[in-house]
C-alpha cells in the first residue's frame, strides 16, 4: 500500500479555518484519498475521499494536488467538536465490487488536531 | 438507535476465558470487517467478510475467529484469551468496497 504522512499534530481557534496536510508522494493512478477522522471515545468516522479533482461535502473540502502527491482536508470553520485525530489512507478499490485490497483501511498514526475555544 | 452497535462495550476477562465480542448493522451492507486499536499503532484490520459465507483473514488474525450469523451480525471470539489481546475493538461495515461505517468500539482488558 502507499504510504500517507502526515503532521502529528495540529492546533486550531474555534470558528477558523484549519488545513490538515497529508503527503502521499508514492499515490498510484488508481489510488483515491480518503480521508477519517475519529473522535474521543468513539470509532472512526468517514469524513470525504477523492481522486483528482477537488471535492466538497456538508463535513469539509479536499484539495488534492495537480500531481497528486499531496492534498489537504480543510475545514473552513473548525468548532470544538471537530477536535479528533484525522487519518488520510489511500485506496485503490473503492467503489469496486472485488477489489483487490477488499476494501482493507489502512491507517496510520493520523494528526491530532486541537481545537481551542 | 445507532446504525451499527456492538456488545459489551466494556469487559475485563481472564486470561485463558473464551469471550465473544458481537457486532450488529441496520445498514443493509454487504461487507462487515473486526479492526483491533493499540496506542501507537492505529487500527489493524482482523477479519473482514464480503457476505455470509465468504470470510477472510486480515493482517492480524492469529488467536482470533469470526462468524457471520446473518447478512447483519458479525461475531469475533478469543478462544483463550491473552493479555496482549487487550485493546479497543471496532466493527465496521461497508456496501463493497465504498467508505466504512464503525461501530462505538469494546474496550477489552485481559488480565
């Protein structure tokens, strides 16, 4: 599997923006970035994925960039609620029946983020 | 009532007991997957199962096994249960292989 790094850890203010970096140097073209989170006490939580092209939801933005060697999770207002450690893995079966890695997360360490009110 | 739940949410055993971990999904997804997390060292993948009858060994099965009652039910047992077995397991499921939904967590402590 290729491998993400990421920062251990990040701190932020409530109701700012924070930028979460993720390196992936070694991507494949059919690797699509994925993006975790998990908050105290409770189990993972998907938070959005993409391949190429930027991507929005109701949680955050992905920026990924134009070489695909790294991309950023933003969050565009942080609250305390969105303190957690937040995991960027790469895939390369999403959405594929049979895929050849059966849809195994691998995660790593992630970065702790800090959210101060 | 939470999508996916698992049962106990807490136990300490002792070494040597056999102890069964369940996991139950009103999602309807077809694939269900056991992660074990230790400080430092983030999830790792146990066992996962595309459907009832196809299960599969993930990076760290040894001393554990699974069974899939039903399309919605995942179990993990530890036959003899040991004391590096203690750790925060979590159930996941999934439709194929599209983005995962886990479970609150069982916290295990093996004495």
């Amino acid at each position: 599997d290729a491998k993400t790094t990421q920062p251990n850890s990040m701190e932020s203010n409530e109701e700012e923006p924070v930028h979460l970096p993720c390196n992936h140097s070694t991507i494949s073209g059919t690797d699509y970035i994925h993006w975790y989170r998990q908050l105290p006490s409770q189990g993972p939580e998907y938070v959005i994925h993409g391949l190429t092209s930027n991507v929005n939801n109701r949680m955050a933005s992905l920026a990924i960039a134009e070489d695909r060697k790294s991309s950023t999770l933003i969050l565009h207002r942080a609250t305390l609620r969105d303190a957690a450690v937040y995991y960027c893995i790469l895939r390369d079966d999403y959405g594929r029946a049979g895929g050849t890695s059966y849809g195994k997360l691998t995660f790593g360490q992630g970065t702790i983020l800090t959210v101060h009110p | 009532d939470a999508d996916v739940t698992q049962t106990p949410r807490n136990r300490i055993t002792k070494t040597g007991k056999r102890i069964m971990l369940e996991c139950s999904q009103t999602k309807g997804h077809d694939r269900m997957y056991w992660y074990r997390q230790d400080p430092g060292l983030g999830l790792r993948l146990i066992y996962y199962s595309f459907d009832v009858k196809d299960i599969n060994k993930g990076e760290i099965s040894d001393g554990y096994s699974v069974s899939r009652q039903a399309q919605a039910k995942f179990s993990l047992s530890l036959e003899s249960a040991i004391p590096n077995q203690t750790a925060l397991y979590f159930c996941a499921t999934s439709v194929q292989g599209d983005e995962q939904y886990f479970g609150p967590g069982t916290r295990l402590t093996v004495t």
